[in-house]
C-alpha cells in the first residue's frame, strides 16, 4: 500500500486499496476479540520493559543464567537506575533477539550492510520498521491477560526477518564463489531443522516435554515405597498477591519493600503470614492423618519455603529471611526432603517450649514410654543452687574435683537481689551437702537509677536506653563509671554529666597524651624493658607508676574495684597535667629519657587499664605494640590480654633508702607550692605569662632540692626562689615588674600569636617557618633582644624585618605586622 502511494502519489487510489484491509481487521476484531470489554478494564498492553526477555533467561528449560538473574534482582532492589542493570537488560534483549531469529539474525546483518552501502530499497525500510515495531511491543510491553500472548509481536518480526536471510542466501549463491555458496547453503542448513520442526509441529500433535530434572525426580520416586501425594494444598484459588495478579513481579515487589512486609497484605489477597498458617495447620493435619507415611508435596517455591519455616517453628522475622534467600534457591522437579517433627508451638506454629504448649508434645524414654511433665515444680531458685554439683554430675561423677579444687568457688556476681535468691541457695545446697559454703568471695551490685535516684520505669519517663549512651561514650566509659562513681553494693543514680566528666577526665586525658606520643614516636628508643632516669620528672612519674600497681594489685586480689579505678583515674590526671606538661619541650627536642619513660608508663598502664577498660587497653597496646622480632623487648603480646599482669620494679637500694617514698612527698610539696603561688598570682592580678622577680617559701619541714625548685621556677615563671620561713603565708610573690620583666613578658606575648597562626595554617609541631615582622623601632628592639629563645619556640629559622601583607598583632603599645612561610617539615 506504502509503494502505491509513493508511486502514484494519490490518495484516493491509495484508499482504494487499504479498505479491503481495513474491512478485515475490524471483521477479526470483532470475531475474536471483544473490544467492548476492553474498553472496560482498559489498555490491551501493559507497559513492562523487558519482562518477556526475563522468561528466556529465568526459566530453568530456556537458557536460564542464574547468576545473571540474581544479580538483576538485587540490583532492582537496590538501585533500579544502575547503570549495571540497564546492561544487564540490554544484554538479556539482544541474546532473546539473537536465540529467537537463529540464521535470520545474519539477515538483519545484511540488511545494515545494505544500509551502509546505500543499497536499501524502500521495501527494505518498510520491512525494517515492521521488524523494529514488532520488536519493541514484545521487549516494552506485555498482553493484558495471557500475558505471554506478547510473543506473537516477535513472532511476525521472526516472519519478516526471513526476506533480508532469503536476500543474503541469494546474494550468496549467485556471486558464484564457491566459499561464498557453501556459506549459503550452511545459511540453508541452519534454518532447514527449524522450519521443518514447526511444520511437523502443525501436522503432528506434539509430544510433552519432559526435561532431564524431571525424568531425575520420577526415577528418584519410582524406588520410594508407596504413599500419598498432595498437589496444590496452599488452595490454589486463593490469590496471595491480590490486585497484582495478572501485574508484574515488579510493580508488587515495589509495594511491598524491603523489610515487615510479612504481615502486609495486597487488597483482595492475603498476608505471608496468612499463608504460612494455612500451610502450617496443613502440615500439621498431615502428619495426624498419614503418621510413619512417605508423602509427597508437589508445590512451588514460596509454600515450599513456608513449609520449611513451620517446621523449624520459625518466628515471623525468621520465616520473611527464609522467603527472602533468593528466588533459584530449588531447581525445576527438585526432590527436597522435609525433616518434620511436631515441636510444641504457639498459636502461629511459632517453637515455645513454654506451658501449655510444651504439655502437647510428648517425650520418648529410652525405656519406649512416654515422658509427661510433672505439673508440680519446686522453687526454680533450687535448680540455681545445685548448680556447682549438677554441672559435674556430683556425686556420680567428677568427685575428686568437687572434693578437691572444685569447690567451693572462689567469686560470685550478681545483683542485690541476689540475697534472697542465688546467693542464698547456693550456700543452703553448699551446706546440705557436706560441702560448706559455696564461694569464697562475693561481689553484689546495686540497682541502676535515675539522677534524681528513683527507679527507672516507662510510665515514669525516666529509662535511659544504653545503647544509646554506649553510642555517645563508648562501652569503655559507662563500665568505668559504673565502678568508680560508689562502691558496687550501693545503687547508682544515672547522671549523664558525670559520665561526661569521668570521659573526660580518662578517656580525653589519656588519648591527648597518646595523640603527643605518636607524633615524636621514635621506635629505636622502644626497645627497652626497664628505665632508669636521672630526671626527677621521669622518675615521679615511675613511682606513681609502681603505686598504682601495688594499689591495684592489692584491691583487686581482694575483690575490691572502686579504689583501683579511682586511683587510675587520679593518675591519668597526674600524667596528663603535671608530668606531660612539665616534660613536653623535652620530649620535642627528642629527650632519649624522657620519650623512653613516656612509652614505658603508657604501655604498662595498658596493662593495669585492661580489666576496667578492656576495648581502650587493647587500642592503645596495638597502637604502641612493636614486632617482636624488630624489638628486642619481651612484652610484646598480640593482644594486652594475654600480658603478664605488672610488677613494681625496685631495686634494693630503693627499698631499703624509701627513694620513691621520697620522691612522691617532695613532688607533692611541689604541686602544693604551685597551687599556692597560682592563688596568689590571681589575688594580684598577674597573668602567668609575665614573669616575676622572686618567690618567697616557707619550709619548715625538708629543704627542697634544686631540681624540684626549678620545677617551682618553671611553672610560676619566677626567677628566683628565696627560702624564708619569716613570712606569713607558705608562699610570697614579689610583684614589682620591671621594665626588664615587662618585655619579657611582651616577648611571649607575641611567640604565643606566631604560635596561633601556626595552628591556623595546620602546621606541625616539626614544620619549620620564617618569620617576618614588620614593626617600630621599640618592636624591633624588643625582638632582638630576645631572638634566640625567639625561634627556638616558634621554630623559626630566622627573623626578617621588611613590610608584609600578613596578620596584624597588638601587644600593648606595640604594633607588630607578622607573616609566617613554612620552609620545610
């Protein structure tokens, strides 16, 4: 009709031809088809890309690529617009194309070939766009109803396809080359077994397919004994995905999603839920009516895996990931046995070994009797109280260990309530027994509160969720708390303040002091077992460290948690805020002692830090842990507990001198020295940045030594110390400052904003800069006068004086213009 119009270029003869046409396919539709209907429930074609392509590759009888179709599911579910999926499709509609055309895909070939050379006819095109149309409404669209009546779209592609293979044939045999004609008639070959089949199709009623699983399964039968076969006892009337019947997979999995959908239900069908208590109740009435039987239970997937779940008694979230597992987890006829024994369950076929469901389900001697619970039961908390004896299976078994190591135990933990419970039968079965009390030691734990100290309740408002908390601070930080806030027996009043305070005062302290180490870690200085310093610092610092082990060893050898924890607390702070303070320009400028005791105390504070804060330990250890076979050092784990618990390392000089003794009570007159002359220093208004002349000392009881009153010059910023036990008060600040004392004090003033514009531009404390000023004559001279000590702790390689366009800094009644480069890490 096209070629008449394009030849005749007139539309009445045109029209002519096309009312024969016309006429029949109205006539068609109204014998076979009833459009009224349609009209009724809407569109003839459902759009649904790709969905006949799916059956060729999802059917176990066609190609079937498992892996392919279970990484197009997952992909749907996660991600419908991946790139990877739209691959997937596209692969899946060519290979259908490919497998459908067979030898008329080369004529397509051919037909591109044609086009390329720009030898196409306009027949060529109308068969093309035919082919492409039909091609489209089977790959796009599916039928309403029979929705696999689609394929008759591919059917006429299939038709039309054959003039562009008969064209390549032809061109084939008529080039008269020989390579040329056989590859033709191979064309012929190939296309022959095919056509002729469904010719043979047509005349001769075809036989059924049987496939090769099937004949497996059916061999598999024929050596069962006799028995009974159920088909469809899910009620195949029922319509378990309701108004989506007849729609795609998609569009129900869409309303249904992810997760909880077990319980949802589609208008018009039924919930999986519902399904599984059909099923399961069938299950059940089998086993009643057909006991010792062989049956067969011919189904399809999802009442299979229903099945699976009600045998196992599983709950509704155990029976959704049982249908969820995958869609090819049974292959087409696949024999699969069903283990099944009644289990006592509740009302939805859920396992509850509990009354009255228990009662149900009778128990076998292996006498061949039943078992029948008893209906009485005797105080449960007497159960709990044979434990250390039934757990061995005393007195027939096992008495050389009850009589000997086994008992009685040597710690118990449980809460208060415990009193009356546990702890009670325990002793009372102990003492029944001839064997005497039952523990040796008893750790009882009060009850969790609220901040106010009223008990935790929901009608009350006042629950504290811990996983929330443990999210916010960490395991570590509430079982800290809870050992260190009282003593275990008493109730605890939950205050998330002083949880904040106590991670702060730990958890904070500790990895800053970590943070400082790492970052001038030298794992050269690491291979050492034991320190000796002749800094008075280093050596405060160990003797904190042999009293907090010989403290913690104590407490915990006698069960006692509150003041180990306590004490690790208080040096933390101690660690953190005196000795790292004091040590930190050492350990800058690569003090070999000072680096070595650091690492020394960290790692055998792991040690004692390992049973109260287990997950921090093991951080930190990992973190300081070298290779053993690098360092020559033998504490060197793989985990800190697996570590030797600490000893004190003393020599007998110590011992016998009380070196450390003396050392703790003459840094502690230190500490109480520095707190005094701190006050003062605020009565009087003075910053500690400003240095001053002198500081007066009353000591009446030990004259300090000088490396301790250094220590006092340092932290106060005092030139000189000046024993006179005349004064009135412990300490006497002389607050004159001089001129001399004024620049100084102006100096730091601007170290200290060079040092903040390092931290702005994230400097390390390794980077080295130049530093440029530009300032007055008083500015400048003030600068050079103090240079050296200067760049020693901006760590500037030199001081340039020229206009910049850095940071202006006012200190008094200077003016300072500061730009700072880094030249090298």
């Amino acid at each position: 009709i096209l070629e008449i119009f394009f030849n005749s270029k007139r539309f009445s003869l045109t029209f002519k031809y096309c009312l024969p046409i016309v006429f029949s396919i109205v006539i068609s539709v109204l014998f076979f088809y009833n459009p009224f209907a349609a009209l009724k429930s809407g569109s003839v074609l459902i759009y649904s890309p790709f969905a006949l392509v799916h059956s060729l590759i999802e059917e176990p009888d066609l190609v079937y690529l498992k892996d392919l179709v279970l990484q197009r599911y997952y992909l749907l579910s996660v991600n419908p617009l991946s790139p990877r999926l739209l691959a997937i499709e596209l692969f899946s509609a060519l290979l259908f194309i490919f497998i459908n055309l067979g030898s008329r895909f080369f004529g397509l070939i051919y037909f591109f070939y044609k086009l390329i050379k720009r030898q196409i006819t306009r027949f060529d095109i109308y068969i093309a766009i035919s082919i492409l149309i039909g091609t489209l409404l089977a790959i796009l669209f599916i039928q309403k109803g029979i929705w696999w009546n689609t394929v008759q779209f591919f059917y006429y592609v299939i038709f039309l396809a054959n003039f562009f293979a008969a064209q390549l044939i032809y061109k084939l045999l008529k080039q008269g080359n020989k390579i040329l004609s056989l590859l033709g008639m191979v064309l012929i070959l190939l296309a022959l077994p095919i056509n002729l089949d469904i010719l043979k199709g047509t005349i001769i009623a075809p036989k059924a397919y049987v496939n090769r699983s099937e004949l497996e399964a059916l061999a598999f039968l024929k050596k069962q004994p006799a028995g009974v076969i159920f088909s469809s006892f899910h009620f195949a009337d029922k319509k378990n995905t309701g108004v989506f019947d007849g729609k795609t997979w998609k569009e129900y999995f869409d309303f249904r999603g992810e997760k909880g959908w077990f319980n949802l239900k589609a208008e018009g069908g039924e919930s999986c839920k519902e399904m599984k208590l059909r099923t399961a109740s069938f299950l059940y009435d089998l086993e009643k009516k057909y006991k010792n039987k062989i049956i067969l239970i011919v189904t399809h997937e999802a009442p299979a895996r229903i099945l699976i779940a009600t045998a196992k008694g599983l709950n509704d979230v155990e029976s959704e990931k049982q249908l969820k597992k995958g869609i090819t987890t049974f292959r087409n006829a696949q024999i699969v046995d069903l283990y099944f024994t009644p289990i006592p369950h509740n009302e939805d076929y859920e396992l509850d070994l509990h009354k009255p469901y228990i009662d149900e389900v009778p128990l076998v001697c292996k006498c061949g009797g039943k078992l029948t619970r008893t209906k009485e039961v005797m105080d449960v908390w007497l159960d709990s109280g044979t434990m250390p004896f039934s757990q061995d299976h005393y007195p027939f078994e096992n008495r050389k260990w009850i009589e000997g190591k086994g008992y009685p135990a040597d710690f118990i933990c449980e809460a208060i309530d415990q009193t009356r419970g546990w702890f009670y039968t325990l002793h009372a079965v102990g003492v029944l027994m001839g064997r005497g009390k039952a523990y040796k030691n008893v750790i009882c734990l009060g009850h969790l509160l609220d901040a106010k100290g009223k008990k935790m309740s929901k009608s009350l408002g006042n629950i504290v969720d811990p996983w929330i908390m443990i999210e916010k601070y960490g395991v570590d930080t509430l079982r800290l708390w809870m050992y260190c806030v009282n003593q275990p027996g008493e109730s605890k009043n939950f205050d998330e303040k002083t949880v904040v305070l106590l991670h702060q005062q730990v958890f904070g302290l500790l990895f800053n002091v970590l943070t400082f180490y790492e970052l001038y870690r030298d794992k050269e200085l690491e291979k050492i077992s034991q320190i000796k310093s002749k800094n008075i610092l280093d050596q405060w610092i160990l003797a904190r460290l042999n009293e907090l082990i010989k403290l913690s060893t104590e407490n915990i050898e006698n069960y006692k948690l509150l003041e180990p924890t306590r004490a690790i607390r208080d040096f933390i702070g101690d660690l953190s805020t005196w000795y790292l303070r004091r040590s930190r320009e050492r350990i800058k400028e690569g003090d070999k002692e000072a680096k070595q005791t650091l690492y020394f105390v960290l790692k055998t504070f792991t040690k004692i830090m390992a049973p109260f804060a287990p997950f921090t330990a093991e951080d930190i250890w990992l973190k300081l842990k070298n290779d053993p076979a690098k360092d020559g050092a033998s504490n060197n784990a793989e985990s800190v507990h697996l570590e030797k618990w600490p000893k004190t390392q003393k020599s007998i000089f110590e011992i016998f001198t009380k070196k450390e003794v003396k050392i703790l009570e003459n840094m502690e007159v230190v500490r109480k020295v520095v707190t005094l002359g701190l006050e003062a220093r605020q009565k009087a208004g003075i910053k500690v940045r400003q240095p001053l002349a002198s500081l007066k000392l009353k000591v009446e009881s030990r004259k300090l030594s000088s490396e301790y009153l250094d220590l006092i010059k340092d932290e106060l910023n005092v030139k000189e110390i000046i024993t006179d036990n005349s004064i009135a008060n412990e300490v006497e600040l002389d607050v004159k400052i001089t001129e001399e004392l004024k620049a100084e004090c102006d100096c730091r003033e601007l170290s200290r904003a060079v040092q903040d514009m390092r931290k702005k531009l994230g400097l390390t404390p390794s980077d080295i800069i130049s530093l440029v000023l530009k300032t007055d004559d008083a500015g400048k001279k003030l600068v050079q006068k103090f240079e050296n000590d200067m760049k020693k702790t901006v760590l500037a390689s030199g001081i340039e004086f020229k206009d910049n366009d850095g940071e202006e800094v006012k200190i008094d009644n200077l003016v300072f213009r500061v730009k700072i480069d880094k030249i090298r890490g």
